[in-house]
C-alpha cells in the first residue's frame, strides 16, 4: 500500500509541477508578447481635397515628392502635367518600396487609383510583387526587399485612354526609376492618368516605358 501511495503520490507531484511550468511559461509568453514593438502607422499630412496622405513609415525621398505635390496643389491655378509627374513618382514610390510595408496585404499607392479598379489592384499586387513579403508586424523581419530613392521622369504628354469603352482625355507619364539596392525589381514604366473634377486618378500602369 505503501509503495502504490508513493508512486501515485510522484504521479500527481509530476503533475502538478508540469501544470505550474505550463502556467509559468504562458505568463511569461505573454509578457514577452505584450514586450514586443507591434509595427504601426500614423498619418503625419493630408492633402484633404484630394484624398492624398502620408505616413510617419514613408521614406524621406517620398516625403519630399509628397511635399511638391502639396505646393503644386496649393498653387491658384493648377499645373496639371507637373501634378501627373508627382502623383507618378508618388505611385511608383509607394508601390515599389515594400521595406516599409507590414506584409503582403499592405499594398502602396491604392489611394491613387481609379476606385473602380482599386480591388483589382490590390489582388493582382498580393499574387505578383507582394506575394513573398515576410509579415513584419513585430518589426523581427529579415529580408531584403526594395526602396525607391529616385524617378526620372521620361516623357510626359496629353493623350487620350479607353475607360469603359469610351475614350476620355489623359496624360501618359513615362519614367525610370533606382532603387537603394538593385533587387532586381521593375526600373521602368509608363502610366495614365485620367482626371475626374478636379483629382487625377491613376487608369493604368505598365511595367514598361513601351506603347500599353
């Protein structure tokens, strides 16, 4: 009786250490959590008439484009080329520079876009270029990933664009552009923007400075 007592008194000491061990590591798991950086973002400027917005992640050559746009913007009348070329730098920026964003589904430049082709965009960017972006919402990433420091602006012309099977008015943007570190990314391309009252709005981007 003895030796049953024994053993069935180890068996619930065992027990109740592994209980304790558990509880104790799940406190400290949850301290560790609550330690560590959770990686978000806050909005430093608007440009409120136009949607336009930047963020404290944002690189200091975006920082910079977003601030000429601003004085293009604020001007009494608006110079309409010089505003498609910043919003083009803008986009290209924003889309290629992925060391800034939180994970794959944290896809740059949507708020230039045509709102009717937004989700489309979205999708395509999530199965193409941001598809391998490592989640980094504790800031613990490690992976080279692309930032944009600079867009040379090709050509720059009125033209017209098929949207919804009516031609409309707009202006081509073609550009290249260089990386901090050459990753092997896209350095070329030409984009249409097409204005809708007073915002120009982003119809189609190619990956190409050839005719779309």
């Amino acid at each position: 009786m003895r030796k049953k007592y024994k053993v069935g008194l180890i068996v619930i000491s065992v027990l109740l250490l592994g209980v304790i061990s558990l509880g104790v590591l799940r406190i400290f798991y949850h301290e560790e959590e609550e330690k560590r950086e959770v990686n978000v973002t806050s909005v430093i400027s608007n440009i409120d008439d136009y949607g336009y917005s930047l963020d404290d992640r944002d690189t200091d050559y975006m920082k910079e484009v977003f601030h000429e746009l601003e004085n293009i913007l604020e001007a009494e009348e608006v110079d309409y080329e010089a505003y498609a070329e910043a919003l083009a730098k803008l986009f290209v920026i924003d889309f290629y520079t992925l060391d800034n964003k939180i994970n794959k589904y944290d896809v740059g430049s949507l708020e230039y876009i045509l709102s009717s082709s937004v989700e489309s965009f979205r999708l395509k960017a999530q199965d193409t270029i941001y598809r391998d972006v490592i989640d980094n919402t504790y800031r613990d990433r490690i992976q080279d990933l692309p930032e944009i420091t600079n867009v040379e602006i090709v050509n720059t012309e009125d033209t017209t664009f098929m949207l919804n099977d009516e031609e409309v008015e707009a202006i081509k943007v073609e550009m290249n552009y260089q990386y901090k570190e050459d990753l092997g990314y896209d350095g070329e391309g030409t984009i249409y923007l097409v204005r809708n009252d007073i915002k120009l709005e982003v119809a189609s981007y190619s990956p190409s400075i050839e005719e779309v």
